[in-house]
C-alpha cells in the first residue's frame, strides 16, 4: 500500500506501459468487487471528437450556477493531475488520490491473474473516480467526458441522465476506423437504452449513425439546427454572444467567454441539455443560472489568452477538426496583427491536412518538439509541412522564451498543439510571463 501522493502517483502511470486495451470487461469486473458504485450516480455522458472538455465545462457551469455540487472526470489534465477528477472545477486532494490508489490496487493486482488482465492506466483512473463520487465525496451530478470512442470506452459503464455527443471529425482512425461513419459509430456507443442524447454533428454521415442507435435504443434525439437553434451570432471583444431558440424557449444575447464560433454550438448543446433535465425534473435551473453559468464557464488550453498586448494563445488543436476552429478564430479576430505560431504534435494525427489550415493564415510558423513516445520530431513537422518558410527548432523552451522576450506590442505568439504538450508547456509559459512582469 502507498503512504505518499508521489507513490500513488507513479503507480498510476506506470500503467501506461500497458497501453489502450478497449472493452468494458475489466471495469465491469472491478466495479462489480466495488458493489456497483456506478449505479448510485446521477451521470451525464459527454463524447464526440472535439469540443467535449469546453461542452463539460459549460454543463457543469450551469449547474453549480443553480447552486448544486458537480463532479467531472476529464483528461487530459493541462496543470495538474488531480484535475481529472474535480468538485466543482476543484481538483480533488493529493491524499484522496492515494486513498483511491490504496483501494483500486488490490483490485488491479487481482485483475492481472484472471484472463481478462491487468487494466489499464485509463481505467484505472476512471474507476477511481466512479468511486470518489458514489462514496468518497456523493455529489448531486457528476459529468463523465469519454476517454477514446464511446462505445469501448471504459466510461461507458455508466447509465447517465443524458448523453451528449459533440461534433464528429478525423481523429484516432487507426482505432477508431478511417471514415466519418464509423467514427460516429463509435461515438454514438455511449447512446443508453431510452435515454435522451444531445448532439451538435454537423456532418450528415455522422447524423445518420446517431440517429440509426437512437433509433435502435429508443432514444429521443435532439440536433442542433433541427431542435434547438443558434442565431444572431456575434464576436465581441473578449466573448462570444448569440441567441438559442427551442420550441418553447428563447434566450437571446447569450454571452460565453471561451472564443470560437464552434464554442456557441458547443454552449447550445450543453443549454438544451440542462433545460431537458429541468423539464423532466431533475434540476431547478432559471434563466440568469444559464447566463452567469455560461459567462463564467473557463476550460484551460482551449484557445486560452494568457496574455494581452502582446497577445500569448495556447490552444490545444490537436486534429484537423480542431486545428479548423483555431484557424478561424485567428482570421476572426487577429488577421491585422503580426502572428507568430509554434506547432508542435503527435505523429499519429493527420499532419498534412493540418499544416494546409495552417498555412492558410498569414503567420510565422515555428515547429518544435517534446519528449512524448509518439510525438513528430521538429525536422518532420518542417517536411510534412510543405512550406519552405516554416522554420524548425527541437529546443521547444528556448524558442518559446525567445519568441515570448522578443514580442512587440501589436503581435501574437499562439502555441499550438496536442494537449500534451500545451500541459507540459503552460506553467513553464505562465511563469515567464510572471518574470517580464517583475522586472
């Protein structure tokens, strides 16, 4: 048994050696030897290919807005670890992630002598926290966001409220198979017997794989665009405003502060589900808890300004989906500026596409590295790249300190990548900041 955060900690991650094994089979096992801690949760379920960590944020928001007490399982973290399972955007404490260590380990030692194996890091985490929310901390909700897929994903032994399926695009096709079809397929595995799902896909491949399992799983389905509506969109100065319209409700100049067009449609989706779950009576949630919930909603990494005048983004785009709202959100608000990029990602993502957004805008682009097992050297970034000004420097920390120290007043730095590294890179960036502030 662990006595130390650190011990509990590299345990966990030492977990990592046994890679993705998709399948419910383990988790089951381990929650039926926890007496089903899973079946006391109120849950909501929020999958799909990007937008899950903002529509989390903007859900959980809400609620705690209306004044109930939220627990959400997320990942990756971007500063801390802890952050995978918070309380109210808290981070839960070191010695609570020991103590769900000491309990999940016995269970895992056991697991790796049966046939099924031992499970995996994400699994294990996310056992953890069915656990803490059902009998270490109860709280009124609690949001599950999907680790990979949905339907073998290990949150997926949940029996949620709702379920919410964000926009679907190309990302993990060597799990998740190499079409819009079968990703959606994958992500609408999440979609529960007569349970209400939520979805903001655009795609019409992706629609019809949702509306096919909601159909088979008499799940009532409610769209973006066909049941709930966004309108009157506008980018203001340091938000985005927009109206919602459902066939009973109207909320007009809504105002959110994470950036994008994309993220009203997120906000949307997460709106409509909250007012589902105060139609059908499982919450008590007015108006000005929507606004101020909305308004207040912070997700880090997601196109994130740490700094103004000069102007330093950290956005975590790590597909073409992804790399697509950056884009756009850079020609909506910063094409009159001096822009300066440093990429940096896994190899196993669709790079090319990628670098085609990203040479689209009128930029500086720097590509770089970190120590990851599947991440793409500088050198590789700058081939795969097709844009002969693109310049290439593996010392990701001095190019950013460099770029950071040589910043003019107009200009913008934007640090863009898997979310792995804007993890590894944010308090190393916050605290550069902080030292040109000193001085």
């Amino acid at each position: 048994m662990f006595s130390t955060y650190d011990e509990a900690l590299n345990w966990i991650h030492a977990r990592l050696r046994l890679g993705m094994k998709p399948g419910l089979k383990r988790m089951e096992w381990m929650l039926e030897r926890l007496s089903h801690p899973e079946q006391k949760l109120q849950a909501i379920h929020i999958g799909g290919t990007n937008g899950k960590g903002s529509t989390v944020t903007y859900v959980r928001s809400m609620l705690q807005a209306a004044g109930y007490e939220v627990g959400t399982f997320t990942s990756p973290y971007i500063e801390q670890f802890n952050e995978r399972i918070s309380v109210n955007g808290i981070p839960i404490a070191d010695n609570d992630i020991t103590r769900l260590v000491n309990i999940i380990k016995p269970l895992a030692d056991e697991l790796e002598h049966t046939p099924l194996g031992p499970p995996t890091e994400f699994e294990v985490i996310t056992a953890m926290a069915i656990y803490y929310f059902s009998e270490v901390h109860p709280v009124d909700f609690v949001i599950f966001e999907v680790g990979l897929g949905g339907r073998f994903d290990s949150t997926n032994v949940i029996t949620p409220l709702l379920s919410i399926i964000t926009n679907v695009g190309m990302d993990h096709t060597q799990i998740l198979g190499d079409t819009i079809e079968q990703i959606a397929f994958e992500k609408a595995g999440i979609i529960k017997e007569n349970t209400a799902v939520f979805t903001c896909i655009q795609s019409d491949e992706g629609i019809k794989q949702v509306e096919k399992i909601a159909k088979e799983k008499n799940a009532p389905l409610f769209q973006l665009g066909k049941d709930f509506f966004v309108s009157s969109y506008q980018s203001l100065q340091n938000r985005e405003q927009f109206t919602l319209k459902t066939y009973n409700v109207l909320l007009e100049n809504i105002q959110i502060s994470l950036l994008g067009k994309h993220q009203t449609e997120n906000a949307a989706v997460a709106i409509a589900s909250i007012l589902y779950l105060q139609e059908s009576g499982h919450v008590t949630v007015h108006e000005q808890h929507i606004r101020e919930g909305l308004l207040q909603a912070y997700w880090p990494g997601r196109f994130e300004i740490l700094q103004v005048n000069p102007t330093i983004i950290m956005d975590g785009a790590h597909n073409p989906e992804g790399m697509r709202s950056f884009v756009s959100v850079m020609e909506a608000r910063y094409s009159y500026n001096n822009i300066k990029i440093v990429f940096a990602a896994l190899k196993d993502k669709d790079l090319t596409e990628m670098f085609a957004l990203l040479n689209t805008l009128k930029a500086q682009i720097f590509v770089t590295e970190f120590d990851f097992p599947r991440a793409a050297t500088a050198e590789e970034l700058k081939e795969i790249s097709n844009n002969p000004n693109v310049t290439a420097d593996p010392n990701s920390k001095l190019l950013i300190k460099q770029l950071i120290e040589s910043l003019e007043k107009d200009e913008v730095l934007a640090i863009v990548s898997s979310l792995y590294f804007i993890s590894e890179m944010k308090p190393f960036i916050v605290n550069l900041i902080r030292n040109q502030e000193c001085h």
